[in-house]
C-alpha cells in the first residue's frame, strides 16, 4: 500500500496534474491525461512511456 503522505505529494510526470489511487490499489490514475502509472512492489512507476491509457 501506497503511504498517504507520498500520495499527497506525488503529481503527474506528464501535466504535474493530481494522480487518485485506483480501487485495487494497483496504480495511480491523472484524470486530466488519461493515464494509468502502475505500482509495482509498493512501488509507483512514474515513467510517461510506462503509462497505460484509461478511459
């Protein structure tokens, strides 16, 4: 699980948007771009190329 705190200052690598945990609490999500940033091993990957599209 992500730690509050780092979800508070973590934004967006591509818009430097707001990013909202999703329901699984397997990635991050920034509803202004679209974009899904995985976690992996508690860890978030913020890699733009790395980012899946959502609708």
């Amino acid at each position: 699980m992500i730690n509050k705190e780092l979800l508070d200052i973590l934004a967006c690598p591509k818009c430097k948007g707001e990013l909202k945990l999703t329901t699984k609490e397997d990635g991050l999500v920034c509803d202004k771009c679209k974009l899904l940033y995985e976690i992996r091993d508690d860890i978030p990957v913020m890699l733009i190329d790395e980012a899946r599209k959502v609708d």
